[in-house]
C-alpha cells in the first residue's frame, strides 16, 4: 500500500497534475495541424475532457450519500441511460442506451452490469455488422411510443375522473357542501386526482422530449460489457422515471445471449 502523503506533499501533487491537464488542454485547443479534421478533432477532444473532469468530480461529490436501495429494482432486459465515462481508443463513452444483464441484481447492489446499445448510422450496412453487434430493430423506439400512447390514454381517463368528481360535488345537498368535514374530504380527494393527473403528464412531457431526440434504430454491442456504479445511471431512477417498465423483448435478449456464449465462452 503506498504511503498517504501529507498536506504539503498532496498540494504538490495537485498542482503537477493540474499542470498536465492544463498544459494538454491547450496543445489540443491551440492545435495547429494542417488538416482541419484533426484540428476539429483536437478541440472535441478537448470539450470532452472539460465534460469528463466535471462530471467526474459531480460523481465522486455524490459518492458519499448516495444509497442505491433508494433507486428502483433493476431486472434483467430492461433499458437503462447510463453514464460510460470518458473512454479511450474503441471503448464505447458517454450517455447511452444499455440493456440490463444481470439476472437478480439486489437493491443493495451499488453495480449494474449491461450491455451499451448505439444508433444506427446512415447509411450503416445492417448485414455486414462487425462480429458482436446485434441489431434490435425499432424496438427501444417504438416501446417508448408505446408508452406515451397508453399515458395520453391514462390522462385523458384521469381528467375525465376528476372532472366527473367535480360535477358530483355540486350536485351534493347544500347542507353537506357547507359541512367542514365533508367539504375538507371531497376537496382532498379532488386534489389527489389533480396530483395523479400532474404527474402523468410530465412523464408523458418527458417521454416525448426523449423519443423527439432518439434514434429508431438501435444496435447492441455485446464486446463492450461493463460494469457501472448506479451512480452513473441518469433513467430510470424511479417508477415515474421515463424508461421505467421499458424492457427488451425476450427475442433480442435470446440474440445477445447467444452472441455474448458465441463471444466469451467455449463451444
């Protein structure tokens, strides 16, 4: 185990390192290659490394409190949008789509382990797809569809309630609308309708914010398992969460066990 340094060591450290990134940041932003593609490239390397030091620092800030058993129960297909991290080389980074692996994830586990999903690219030739990319179709799309259709549904049913609820309060006697109690009942009851109702709609706001930015076709990259802290998972993080209840069907969850046996076991 090496030695804890103390304070004057630790700031000495800080400041070399900080050295580093400074000095690296600005030979990519200041890069002056002739072709313009690396140049534009330099710089995006740049922005996200900005991206990265931040968000790992906002990480490693909430590491302390944070409590997996307060996030939903994880099973095994459903769709996560979780943070890779800022990645080198091939290795899949950033804010992605993935599949959920594990087969009884606890609550109280603080890792998820999943499979990163990517769009397809235009003109993206579907048949020759490198060895362990599996196309799921529209699927993801057309789930979340789905479920903003049965959310406008469930909507509209709620206001019609809570309208209809209304229309039986003035129908009641005079004597029980001026009772306290009685009016103190009925206007909860209303205002927990109204609640029902609020809360419907921003998950169906929500949900179509998220399908307007998605892509309709999605690939799974089984060579790129990883396991993450539920740290790094943005959706979904409760039930009322917009990827909450939407899950692979079991024909592309039997393609990518077939292609990870194929990938990463013996025949």
């Amino acid at each position: 185990m090496s030695k804890i340094k103390d304070i004057t060591e630790l700031t000495e450290h800080k400041e070399q390192a900080l050295s580093v990134i400074e000095n690296f940041l600005d030979g990519l932003i200041n890069d002056s290659s002739e072709d313009e593609k690396d140049r534009v490239s330099a710089r995006k390397k740049a922005d996200l490394i900005c991206y990265w030091l931040k968000d790992y620092i906002n990480f490693l800030s909430s590491e302390k409190d944070f409590t997996p058993k307060k996030l939903k129960r994880y099973k095994r297909g459903e769709i996560v949008k979780v943070h890779l991290g800022f990645r080198i080389g091939s290795e899949e980074g950033g804010l992605h789509y993935a599949v959920v692996l594990d087969t009884n994830n606890s609550l109280s586990s603080p890792t998820l382990t999943v499979v990163p999903l990517t769009s397809v690219k235009k003109g993206k030739d579907l048949d020759k797809l490198p060895k362990g990319n599996i196309y799921l179709g529209n699927e993801l799309y057309n789930s979340l569809q789905n479920k903003i259709d049965i959310l406008i549904k469930k909507a509209v049913e709620e206001l019609d309630g809570c309208i209809a609820e209304m229309d039986k309060f003035d129908q009641y006697p005079q004597s029980d609308k001026t009772d306290d109690d009685f009016r103190s009942k009925k206007e909860n009851e209303i205002h927990e309708r109204m609640n029902e109702i609020d809360k419907t709609i921003t998950l169906l706001l929500k949900s179509q914010i998220e399908t307007e930015k998605m892509e309709r076709g999605s690939i799974a990259l089984t060579r790129q398992i990883v396991t993450v802290s539920k740290l790094r998972i943005y959706d979904p993080k409760s039930s009322y969460d917009v990827l909450s209840g939407i899950k692979l069907s079991d024909v592309n969850l039997d393609k990518i066990d077939k292609e990870i046996m194929c990938n990463y076991t013996k025949n």
